[in-house]
C-alpha cells in the first residue's frame, strides 16, 4: 500500500493520512483529531475487476487496521459524490463498524439522471442509502475539529468539498498542480460550473492543505503525489494557475475531455454508489447483478 501522512499543524489542524489505489489512480482518506482520537474516512475505494466482476475491500481493510492499531474512534464515514471510476466501500464500513455515512445533498438529483440512463425508475434512494445528506455550507465535528461543507459542482452536479480545520479534500476537481483539473464530461457535469468551484476552493487560506481525489502522474512524475497548498494551486495549476479566465479554462476543459475514453469501471460504479457502496439488490439465486446500458454513451 502506497501512503503517507501529512502532520497536524497543532491545534485545529488535522493529521491526514493519505493512501493510494493504483487501478484506478484514486486517493483515499484518514482525517485524524489527535486531541481526541476521532477519526473520518474519506472516499474509500472497494476495489472492483471489470472482466470478471468480482469486488474487494482491501483499501477498507487496511483503512480499518490503521483505525484499530491507532486505536482510534471512527466517527464518520464520507463520500465527496458518487464516483464513476471506482465503488465506494461505504456501506461494507458501515456494516463492520456502525459510523454513519454521508455524501452531499444533491446525490438525489443525480440519482434521477441515473434511473433514466439504467430505465430503473424506482432505483435509488439515497434518504434510505446514507445517513447524512449534506447541504452547501453545513458544519460537522470530527472530534474536537471544526469541519464544513462546500458544494462543488462541475464533475457531478453534487460533487461536495469538505474543510476540515486546514485540510480541504478536494475530491475531483484539483488535480496535483502539474496535472490540472478533473473531468466534466459526465452527466450533470460543467466546466463551467467546475471553474466556479475551483474559485471558490481557492478563496481558503494560502497555507490550507488541499488533498486531491486522483493522480495518475503527470509528465517525469511517475510517483502518486496528493498533497498541495492553496497557494500551489493557485499559482501553478496547470489549468487555472496564474489567472487564467473562466472562457479559457472552460475551452481547455472541454478540448481535454473530448478526447477521455468513460471510465472502465462507470456503468457498474453507479448503480452501487448512488446506494452508499451496496451492490444491486440480490435475486432469487443470491447473486448481485448489473445492468448495463447499450449505446447510451
């Protein structure tokens, strides 16, 4: 397991642990208060082989023996949106551990994009799927930290950016520096909206610690990096640093676009993550299955 830690920077300040799943470039979240032992994870992957269908949750595991070898208190469990590259492992730690889960409001509007894509309309429910549903500006407690919401559309439409202390977990809309932005290609998603985002996450503090969703190297850098500063990205973003204006950014964004394949993994990751991480509904034989769409994309 590739990972590392980013210190607490003291009081109010988060120690997090960062770790990397290499299949689908995704990085994953311990957010630690060391003052009371409290801990959240954020974006965890449950691994999934396209060819054969078959899930696993190493990356959960390996989450829960750090929990438990820190002999830390798991208070939240956290989506940033409902991700297309990879399944969530949400509700397998929910169900090993009983902490609540949460992902941004605005899932139920994508959830209705989804029952028309798949033709499930009574797919979905994300009142029953998730504990907490969170609204733009919303606060929370990790521990003794101070933590809020910020809705961060332009890869979904309700895509959510969460602050915790100095740390913002920027899911998919900074890369590292050197690699830009995330896609927007995806229903419901904006580049223009993204563009907003990217502002608005950028009007934190210079020195706030931005840790990102996805890296897959970018030009020499061959190692998986995470970790920035708002004062990187603003200064260095391949995209948007320097000032570079919403038309441009937009023209960049939907050039680059154009040209990405969908995710391998896209079809089967909704249909379990706009359920919190639960594969489809078991049928008569005990099995899950997936649909699929043809020619819809």
């Amino acid at each position: 397991m590739q990972w590392n830690t980013s210190p607490s920077r003291g009081q109010g300040s988060p120690r997090v642990v960062g770790f990397y799943e290499p299949d689908t470039g995704s990085c994953q979240y311990i957010c630690i208060d060391e003052a009371t032992r409290s801990a959240a994870l954020i974006d965890i992957v449950q691994e999934f082989d396209p060819r054969s269908g078959a899930t696993r949750t190493d990356c959960a595991q390996w989450a829960l023996d750090l929990v438990a070898r820190e002999n830390l208190t798991l208070v939240h469990i956290l989506d940033t949106h409902p991700h297309a590259d990879h399944l969530s492992a949400g509700a397998w730690l929910k169900e090993k551990t009983g902490a609540p889960t949460g992902i941004g409001e605005k899932v139920k509007d994508i959830a209705v994009l989804w029952r028309d894509l798949y033709n499930m309309p009574d797919a979905f429910d994300p009142d029953r799927d998730f504990d907490r549903l969170f609204a733009d500006g919303d606060t929370f407690k990790v521990g003794s930290l101070d933590a809020r919401v910020i809705l961060s559309p332009g890869h979904t439409l309700g895509s959510v950016t969460y602050v915790v202390g100095d740390a913002i977990f920027a899911h998919d809309t900074f890369m590292q520096p050197d690699a830009g932005t995330s896609r927007c290609d995806f229903p419901g998603g904006s580049a223009a909206m993204m563009y907003d985002s990217l502002m608005r996450i950028l009007e934190e503090p210079d020195d706030f610690r931005i840790f990102v969703g996805h890296d897959y190297g970018a030009g020499e850098r061959k190692e998986p990096a995470w970790e920035s500063t708002v004062a990187e990205q603003r200064a260095h973003n391949k995209h948007i640093g320097g000032g570079v204006s919403k038309a441009d950014y937009v023209k960049v964004r939907e050039e680059r676009d154009a040209t990405l394949p969908l995710p391998n993994r896209m079809l089967h990751a909704l249909q379990v993550n706009l359920r919190g991480g639960r594969l489809p509904e078991p049928e008569s034989d005990g099995h899950s299955y997936f649909k699929i769409p043809a020619n819809r994309f």
